[in-house]
C-alpha cells in the first residue's frame, strides 16, 4: 500500500523542524549569551576584589610612610640622628610602588610587619643613645659644676691675691714713705779764707769765701742704715740754681730731672751718726741777695733753708 503524503502535510513538516531547529539555536545562543554574562560578572568581581586588595596595601603603606614622616619631623626637631629613617622611607617608597603595580603579588602584611619591627629597632636605638646622651650630659653637668666651682675658687683665690699686692704695694709705700728722711736741723755758717766762721745767715760778700751746712738728721728707724748721698740745691736771688765744680743733675721721686750744686756722701745710722755736714766753695763771689738752699736725699726733700749776702 502507498502512502502519499501531499504538498502541504510536507510545507507543515518542514515549518515544524524549522521551528525546532530554531528553538534549539536560539537555547544554544542564550545559554552561551548567559554564559558570556556569568564569565563578565565574575572577572568584574575579580577585578574589584583586586582593586580592593591594592587599595588595602597601598592604605597600609600609606599608613606606614606617615608614622615614618611623623619621626622624621621629631627627630628633625629635637636635633636626632634621622639617616637611618631616611634610608627607611626610600626603601619603602619603592615597596609602595611595587604594591601598587598589579601584576607584583607583594605580602603587604608582612612587609608592614618588616617596617614596624625596623621604626621600633631605631626607636630602641635612639632610646639607648638618648639613655647615654643623659648620663654624658649628668657627667658634663657635673664636670661644669666643679669647673664652675674652681673658676670660683680660682677668682677668690685671684681677687685674694690682688689685695694681698695692694696691701703689700700700700705697706711699701707706707714703709716708704716712713723710712723718708727728714733734717731735724740746718745750720749755716759763712768761712772766709782764714776760716774764721759767721752763722747768723747775713753774710758779707767779699768775706764769704765758703758756705758750711750743719744737718742733723731725725731719728728714723723704719729707715735702714747704710750710705747716702745728699744733693744740695743752692738757688740764687736771680732763680737760677748754681753749679759747683761738682755739680749736676739727679732726679727726684718723681722722675723730675734737676739741677744740683754739690753732692755730699755720709753714713746714716740711729746710733749717734745723724750729723753731718757739707763744705762748698764757690771760687768767686756771691750774688748780694737772698739765696734759697734745698737738701736732697734719695730724690725727697731732706729740708731747706736761706741765708743773705749784702
């Protein structure tokens, strides 16, 4: 028996199988469509989770560099030794970027572990220093104090010393001045050429052919025994000082040069030889007048007395 099937059962056949056939394309396709979704959700994710893990190290690094700047600032202020942390925050620049690339899998943990155990160790070593810093400064404080304490003494001792100068050039010149000499007495006598002698101080020109001093010098004990020599000044009625044979010029106590008439060397003791006496002999006439006459020894002013010639 022959079975005929006719035009349009096949057209419905064909429709049917392409349907089918369509339908399952179109399954295929969702299902790869939804597949491609799935696999673009996940490598999102993924992404994110990355950006989020190097969000995570580059805050924690972030994290340590700031503590570093913060020491770094300290030690800059309190004058420390900050080199190590310098090196320290170099190093870790460089991590920082290392961490921040993603394609390098950096353990960040461990490495801000790595730089906390490195800030501590510099903390530990600038505490150490600081420890020793401590006792050098208590011992330089100390070594100050007893500098201090001897500059003190050594003041005293020098301010001691300078009054101990002062009394002694203060009691030299006390005993100085107390051992001056003084003429108790001056007497004068006029001789003439026989030698008869004149000693009321009014003296004759043509008769008066020498002048005799008579000095008694005052008892001095702060004065020391020994030679001295006395410098007779005879001052004319005119000003002028006159000038024997062996006269000349000395300087006084204070420096001042003068002129001399004649020098007399004696022996002084306070044992009877304070007396002495002095002969000068002009070779001409006296000027008619008042003459001055001034006693000199050892540069002070032994005394002074006048006579008259008319």
């Amino acid at each position: 028996m022959t079975i005929e099937i006719s035009r349009s059962d096949k057209r419905t056949t064909f429709f049917i199988v392409a349907l089918v056939v369509l339908a399952i394309v179109n399954i295929i396709l969702v299902y790869l469509m939804m597949q491609s979704k799935q696999e673009s959700i996940e490598k999102d994710i993924f992404i994110e989770k990355q950006k989020a893990e190097l969000e995570d190290k580059s805050s924690k690094l972030d994290s340590v560099s700031r503590e570093l700047d913060i020491r770094i600032a300290e030690a800059k202020k309190m004058n420390r030794d900050y080199q190590a942390l310098l090196e320290l925050q170099e190093q870790l620049k460089k991590d920082i970027a290392n961490a921040r690339s993603s394609s390098n899998n950096i353990d960040v943990d461990k490495l801000v572990e790595q730089y906390d155990a490195k800030i501590r160790d510099y903390e530990n070593l600038l505490a150490q220093k600081e420890g020793e810093i401590k006792t050098l400064q208590g011992e330089k404080n100390e070594l100050s104090k007893k500098v201090t304490q001897s500059e003190t003494e050594k003041k005293r001792l020098a301010d001691s010393m300078s009054n101990i100068q002062k009394q002694k050039k203060d009691l030299e010149a006390t005993l100085a001045k107390a051992a001056i000499l003084r003429a108790e007495s001056i007497k004068l006598e006029g001789l003439d050429e026989k030698g008869k002698s004149d000693d009321d101080g009014n003296f004759k020109a043509k008769r008066l052919a020498k002048l005799k001093i008579n000095v008694k010098i005052m008892e001095n004990n702060a004065a020391k025994a020994g030679s001295r020599n006395i410098y007779v000044r005879i001052i004319e009625p005119s000003g002028a000082v006159m000038v024997g044979a062996d006269g000349g010029r000395f300087a006084d106590a204070n420096g001042k040069e003068m002129n001399y008439t004649t020098l007399h060397t004696f022996n002084f003791n306070n044992e009877g030889s304070r007396n002495t006496e002095v002969i000068f002999r002009k070779g001409n006439q006296f000027q008619k007048g008042t003459h001055l006459v001034e006693l000199y020894c050892e540069g002070q002013l032994l005394g002074k007395t006048s006579f008259s010639v008319n």
